[in-house]
C-alpha cells in the first residue's frame, strides 16, 4: 500500500512562521511536522510515499531527500500552481498506482495509528472523523456504522486522512480543486465508509495552535 502527504501549501495563514519555512518543516517535538508522518507511516509498513511539492518545494526535497536515511521511498510530484487537495491527488495518480492509498494532510499532528486504516475498500473511500467541532460547529458528516452520510444530526469533521480508490477520481479533470465534493458525491451513493477517532489532532492552520503543541 503507498501512501500521500499533501505538502504543498503555502502556510499563509502562519504569518512570519512560514515566511521561509514550508509549514511541513516546522519542527514539533524535535522532528518536522513531515518526518512525523514519514515515520509513523514506516511504522505501520508503508514505506512507499508520494508528496506532493510547490511553495518552497526544494526545502522540503532537501530535508527528506529520496527517503532512504528514514528506511522509506520517497517520490515528489511536483505543482506549478497549487492544485488544491483534490487537483494535487489527481495529479499524483501516476505514482499512487492502481490500488487503495492514504491521504494524510501534511500540516496535522496526531499519532492516529495509520496501521489500522482498511487496505481493501468496499466503496471508494473511507475517511478518519474527529470531533474538533470548536474548528468548524456545523461538522461535515455524519458516521452511521461504518458509513458515511452528509446528513443527519450530531456530525462529525473530516480529520485529513482518509484511503481512496483511484476510481473515486474518474471523470476529473487536471486542475485545482479540493476533495469535499468529490467525497459528498460519493458518499450519496454509499461508497464512502468512515471511522471515528477520538485521539490527539492537531491543524496547525493557526501559529497559537503551532506554539501549543510544538
């Protein structure tokens, strides 16, 4: 199973943090908020990983090079312009393959355990909720069992890290857009299952939040 760390934001909202840094290279807990996920990632036997590159892509291809000092493979898919999540993973298709993948958002840090998401999917997706509902009170889906539904009460949000299918892109075109849509199409035809994780998650979307946990 290959996995994606989506990497290529911009971190504006981080103000001076990210002036030169990628957001993914601030340091939390004495490793990148990257190498965080490269490694918990090893750990759980994925050692195929694609990320995806723009705003200071040489920073990032410096500070993890090819993979090999983390005992993993390391391939960049690199963006003229940032494609948004769902343009980038489309983008990167070509090294991802013909299986089921993770996705995990490169700017969150959580020791969610990557070993437990499904390596066989029934539909074409499964997405990881949280309910961080002080970020966004409307929450973005609701968890029924095992499957995922745009409506009802008490939803949950999207936590950054899901399995795809590569077919859950079919019909896309090249180009920026985000994943939101594509999942809500696909979860109204009951091809999207979820779990709910109730463990530390941090978006450092924000520097407060970055100088809370690092």
């Amino acid at each position: 199973m290959k996995a994606m760390i989506l990497a290529a934001g911009q971190g504006a909202r981080m103000g001076a943090l990210c002036h030169d840094t990628p957001k993914v290279l601030l340091p939390v807990k004495g490793l990148s908020l990257v190498q965080h996920h490269v490694q918990q990632l090893k750990h759980a036997g994925i050692t195929d990983i694609i990320i995806n590159v723009w705003h200071l892509a040489q920073r990032i291809k410096t500070h993890l090079g090819d993979g090999s000092q983390f005992g993993v493979n390391i391939h960049y898919s690199d963006e003229v312009e940032p494609l948004e999540t769902g343009g980038g993973i489309l983008k990167a298709l070509p090294l991802l393959g013909d299986d089921p993948f993770i996705v995990v958002s490169g700017d969150l840090w959580t020791p969610f355990p990557f070993a437990n998401l499904p390596k066989h999917l029934s539909g074409l997706a499964h997405i990881v909720l949280n309910d961080t509902l002080a970020l966004n009170p409307t929450g973005d889906f609701t968890l029924n069992g095992a499957l995922i539904s745009n409506y009802g009460t008490n939803k949950l949000n999207f936590a950054g890290i899901g399995v795809y299918h590569p077919g859950l892109f079919k019909g896309c075109k090249p180009g920026k857009f985000k994943m939101a849509p594509l999942i809500r199409t696909a979860a109204t035809r009951g091809l999207v299952n979820g779990e709910y994780y109730s463990g530390p998650w941090f978006n450092v979307s924000k520097p407060e939040i970055y100088h809370r946990i690092k």
